[in-house]
C-alpha cells in the first residue's frame, strides 16, 4: 500500500528473486471526482505479476525535485473509453444516370477515430489512377465519395475501417503545395540532355511521404526509365533527359497532387537537329511506331524530318535489330519513298525493335530514335482461344481446333484485299481458314495480270505464317488480282475468291500548301504564328514552321508538332518572316507563302479565359454550345475563339475548330447520342491564344422534345 498525494510521480521497485530491480515507470495518479471533493492523500493497490506467476511487493517511493515541481499542476488525461468502429449512418443505394455525378455519404464513430478506405469491386479506389473523377472528403466523422463521372459498369462500394491510430499514413492529397522556382521555355539538341526542375514548399515536408508529381509530354503520362528519370524530394520536382530526340520535343506539364486537387506548370520544350554526320544530309525520322503486328510481319512507320536548307528527301532506309542484340541490320535494298514499310520474314516469338534513316543527295541522315520492341507473334491464334468458367470460380481454355473435330485439309483463307497501295508496294490481307485443323498452317499467294487468267506463285522461297504479305515487284500501269491457299502438311485447300484488280499508285500525295500565315506579337522574344488549312490534306499528318530574318536566305525549323504555335527563342528587335509546309505520309507540302515581317516586340496581353459555357440546343447527333467573353480582353479585339470537347470519361480533349471562329457560339457535329460530353474554350486577339476555360457541366447529348427556348 502506498498514501500519495494527487499530481504525485512514483517510482514502484521490487525484487525478484535476489536483487534484481523491476522499474514499473512513472504512474500519475488524478482524482476522478470534483475538486471541491478531492482527498489530500489517496490509497491505492498495485497488483505486479512475473511471468504470469502473481506476487505481491511492498510498495516503497520517494519523490525527486523534479516531480515536486509537477505535483501542483493540473494533470488532464482522457477518460473516454474504447469504443469500436460502427456506421452511425450507413450507406444508402443510388440510382443514377450514366456519366453524371454522384455522391455517396456516410457516419462513422468509434474512438480512437477509425480511418475509412473506400473499396471498389474488391480494390481500393484510388484518386489517382482516374484523376478528377474521384473526391474523398472526411470531416466530423462524416465520409464522403464523390464519382464525377458514374460509368455503366456495376459497382459496390465498400468502407473498413481501422482502429488504430497511429497506423494512419498522409496521403499525397493531403499536402499543401506551392510552387516557386519555374522551368521556362527549353532548349536542346540531339543526342544531349536536358533537365526541367520546379522548386516548391510542401506543408507537412515529410520525408517519407514525399508529393506526388507526374510529368505529362503533349498530356501523355510519362513514365520513369532509361528516357526519362524522375525524381521528387528535397523541395524540387525534377524531371532529366539524358538521351534526347526531336521525339522529345513537346508541351512539358509537371501536375501535383494536393488537398485542393492539383496545380500544375508548363513550358515547350524544343530539340534542334544534331550536326549530320555528312554536310547537307538531312535530319533524322521522328515517331517511329510498329503496328499491324505478326508473327513474321510488322508495318513500320514514321514522320519526315523538317528540311529548310537541304535537298529534298529521296527515300528512307529502314533497319531493324533483335532484342537483346546490339546489331542492326538494313531491311530494304533500295530506299522507300513513302513513311511507311512492311518488315517480313521476322523469326516467330522473336523481339525487334527498329528504327529509320533518311537520304537525299547529300547523303544519309542519322538514325532515329528506335521503336519500342514488339514481338513477332500471330494475334490469330489468341482469337482462336475462349475461356469458359466453371462454378464462377475455375476457368478452362478450349482451342478452336478442340471444337471443330478431326480436320485434316484447312479451309480456304476468306476476305483477301489490299489494306496498303502505294507505288512502291502494296500489302495483301485476308482472314485465316475456318476450320484450319491443328496441324501448322501456312500460305501460299498467286498474282495475275488482269484478264489474262495465267497465275504464278509469288512467295516460293517463303513459308508465309501471317495472313499478311507485302509484294514490292510489280509493274507499273498494269494491274493485278491476286489469291492465297492454305496449306498444312496433309495438302492445301482450295484457292480464295480473288481480288479485284489492283495496280500500285499513290492515292494521295503530299498536301496542297497551307494557306495565309499571319504573324503576330507575343512576347519580347516570341511570335504567335497562325495559317489556314491547306485546301487537300490529303490524311494530313501536322506542320512545320521556318522562320528567316528579313533579308536572310537562310531558314531556320522552328517545330516538329503543333498547329496553334508560338515561336520561341526568336531574337528582340529582330524583324521576322514565317513559312509553314503540309506533313503527310507521302512527305512535305510546298511551303506556304510567307507572312508579313513583324519585328519580335513585346506585345499586348492575351484575353483571359471564357465562361459560363451552355448547350443553347441539340439535335441528338450536334450541339449548339455559347459561352461569355473573357473579362479581360487584353487591350485588343478578340478575334478567334477554339474550341476543344472530350467524353465526361475521357481525360483526352480533342481540336473542334481547327479554323477560330469569331462568334461566341458553334456548332459542334459529329457527337453520338446519350454520350455526356464537355467543353473548352480558348480565346485569341493579336496579342495570342489565351488560357482555357474551365471546362463545362458535363452536357448529355440528347435530342430535345421541346421547343427551342425564345422560339
């Protein structure tokens, strides 16, 4: 027994065994009723066990300087109990439109104060992976989940809750962040490297939980590897570009995510052509993509570099290399003149990654940056797999050939076309037999000059496993038809029906040239170039610009992307001419006429975004949507308005109007009845194109039943 005074601290020791001292720790003892009612001296009993053995010691204690200085202040401890989690108010069912928001409430107690997750078909729902669609809020023990855009799939939500405080772990949107130190407008050459930082304070500056940043290029997510590394910490965001490519140039956004939503930064980055290894040899290829891909054909393709000063481009090599080699090898004799080449003859399972030089009469260009590997397989044979389950739970894969009995001699192959015309060769498909039997397949392709009825074997010394074939050596002003067998090693099938006669030209061509290019200020050293369309596109690809000053011949490429374009890096007081050129896959348009001279000088203000956008009316397949003008003009007319949609569960907006329009209502066509649909705008005067708008309510396209308001 021990008599202590209230706000006493005490130290309990006893022995255990010989002399061992046991240190229970400081024990602060308050009296639970009123002070007025408070004993000047209390009793208490301490029962210690060892090792779940129970004994009893005589309590001794002494009291320290230290603890006389405590033993007059007030002790506050709580004496709220346990109490476990529990739905003072439950979630309710919603019945909601497609696409349209809801919001999803409810109560939770306990103490200590339980932490809510929100769960999604089984997995945690995650802001992040669909940003701005999801909003949690939390205050007072009542939870929220905000979906701004409701899809048609059939969800339940979930709440758990823990009870366990300290378990608890800040979430990047919990973060208060502001950025300070910017990155601007950059500049780079091939094969150098380039690095964007952004400084910032972050409240709490925790570091293990360190903001989340994500950097968009042209607003696709980048993601960290060998082109691109991403740090964040220590009060910057940077991203690093170690190898660059004119693939890198583009509009860099930095987003970070905060307890307000998100705020966001960004600036052009441009990347000039590196020194050609030969004097006069163009620049290299841009946006290699492999597609159509099989398991022994791949069609390639890429964009023509910009040429100013250099000859024209007389054809392009391309070169392919087996993943996890370092050889590359050339895959056509002779150059190919379009941006577009089938690669046959790849090895099954095999991967290849590839890349494109340019020639002209100078020389070869560098080669371009390289694809992204894919893998020679035949996208066929996963069509002919299904899946059946079994008790919702087992699941077995049945072939096709299960399915079709004992089949010795394949079908005949169906649908045998042209998918690809070009003067320099043309790519045949079809569709694979069916049924086509288990034993390995492969084809075999005959060509006939129209009307003469006498056939002949093209791919003799090639066993074709794709149903895909491209055939370079035909003559030019005659046409052909052409059919394919299927064959296994019991026999061939019959022939398929034959195409209609086919002959190798250029659809196309390259564009008409774009149209007037008007110049206007922007800053001290940039200029905001505008042009209109060219009359035939003709599957127009972007544009290039050139920039020259006044009495030079020299030009100089100011781009390799965008249509509403400002250019940068221009020199103050200098007095500037533009020209722009049509890209397609055929190559690059005459050059447009060029503008009139404008001296680089800082200029009036761009107008401020619009607001208040609205659907006046629909029709079920358009809408009529207006909004208000900006509230700050700029100090000029507005003159051009852009406008830009997307689906209300797309995070990609789309160009409305190439072409500005003056009035502040269009017309938006082409959209697809009940799909939910939002809007942008932008405004334009000499000065430039203003920021964006915020974007609309998301506006249902519907047709209306009533009348047209004021009608």
């Amino acid at each position: 027994y021990a008599k202590l005074c209230p706000g006493t601290c005490v130290v309990f020791h006893y022995t255990v065994g010989s002399s061992t001292r046991f240190n229970c720790g400081p024990i602060f003892i308050q009296w639970a009723g009123s002070p007025k009612q408070a004993p000047s001296c209390g009793t208490l009993l301490y029962r210690m066990c060892w090792k779940g053995s129970p004994s009893f010691a005589n309590a001794t204690y002494t009291v320290s300087p230290q603890v006389q200085e405590m033993m007059h202040k007030k002790m506050t401890l709580s004496t709220e109990t346990d109490k476990a989690p529990d739905f003072m108010v439950a979630l309710r069912p919603h019945t909601v439109w497609e696409k349209t928001p809801v919001k999803l409430f409810c109560t939770v107690g306990g103490h200590p104060r339980p932490i809510v997750k929100w769960y999604k078909g089984g997995k945690p729902v995650d802001p992040l992976s669909a940003p701005g669609k999801y909003k949690m809020e939390s205050k007072y023990g009542v939870h929220s989940l905000i979906i701004s855009r409701f899809t048609s799939i059939l969800t339940c939500v979930v709440l758990v809750f823990s009870s366990v405080p300290h378990m608890t772990v800040i979430h990047h949107s919990k973060l208060e962040i502001t950025m300070l130190d910017r990155f601007g407008v950059s500049f780079g050459t091939e094969g150098g490297s380039i690095r964007l930082v952004c400084t910032m304070v972050v409240v709490p500056d925790l570091p293990n939980v360190p903001p989340l940043a994500q950097w968009y290029r042209d607003d696709k997510l980048l993601k960290a590897g060998k082109l691109a590394e991403i740090k964040v910490g220590g009060g910057a965001a940077t991203l690093t570009l170690p190898h660059l490519a004119k693939d890198d140039e583009g509009l860099y956004t930095l987003r970070m995510w905060t307890k307000d939503g998100t705020t966001e930064h960004s600036a052009y980055l441009f990347v000039k052509d590196a020194a050609p290894s030969v004097a006069g040899a163009p620049g290299a290829p841009i946006s290699i993509k492999a597609f159509d891909i099989n398991s022994d054909y791949v069609l390639v393709a890429w964009k023509p570099p910009n040429t100013t000063n250099e000859a024209a481009i007389t054809g392009y090599f391309v070169d392919k290399r087996e993943s996890g080699s370092a050889t590359w090898s050339q895959c056509n004799d002779s150059p190919v003149r379009i941006c577009k080449y089938p690669v046959h003859g790849l090895k099954v399972g095999h991967a290849y990654h590839f890349r494109v030089r340019a020639v002209n009469s100078a020389g070869i260009s560098r080669p371009s940056r390289e694809s992204d590997k894919v893998t020679a397989l035949d996208p066929a044979e996963r069509e002919r797999l299904q899946v059946i389950k079994l008790d919702g739970k087992h699941e077995v894969v049945i072939k096709d050939d299960d399915l079709e009995g004992y089949v010795t001699l394949p079908g005949e192959p169906t649908d045998m076309h042209a998918s690809e015309i070009f003067k320099s060769y043309i790519v045949l498909s079809w569709k694979p037999p069916s049924p086509r039997g288990r034993a390995p397949l492969w084809y075999i392709i005959e060509k006939s000059v129209s009307g003469t009825g006498a056939w002949q074997r093209i791919n003799t010394a090639v066993k074709l496993q794709s149903p895909r074939y491209p055939v370079f050596d035909l003559e030019a002003g005659k046409k052909y038809q052409f059919r394919v067998y299927s064959e296994n090693l019991y026999g061939a099938s019959e022939a398929s029906k034959p195409t209609d006669p086919i002959e190798k030209v250029d659809e196309h061509g390259v564009p008409s040239a774009p149209g007037q290019v008007v110049a206007t200020r922007n800053t001290k050293s940039s200029v905001f170039v505008q042009w209109d369309p060219p009359k035939h596109p003709n599957h127009l690809m972007g544009y290039y610009i050139d920039a020259s000053l006044v009495g030079s011949k020299t030009w100089a490429p100011c781009n390799h992307k965008p249509y509403k374009f400002v250019v940068h890096g221009l020199t103050p007081g200098e007095t500037y001419v533009f020209r722009v050129q049509a890209v397609n896959v055929y190559g690059l348009s005459d050059e447009s006429q060029e503008s009139t001279p404008i001296a680089v000088e800082p200029a009036l203000t761009t107008p401020s975004a619009p607001h208040g956008i609205t659907m006046l009316s629909c029709d079920g397949a358009s809408m009529i949507i207006a909004w208000n003008s900006p509230k700050h003009g700029g100090g000029s007319k507005i003159n051009a308005y852009y406008v830009d949609k997307r689906d209300a569960d797309s995070l990609a907006w789309k160009e409305v109007n190439s072409a500005p329009t003056k009035t502040r209502t269009y017309t938006v066509d082409g959209l697809t009845e009940g799909t939910f649909y939002e809007f942008k705008v932008q405004a334009g005067n000499l000065a430039g194109v203003g920021v964006p708008s915020a974007p609309s309510t998301p506006l249902k396209c519907e047709a209306w039943t009533s009348a047209v308001p004021g009608k």
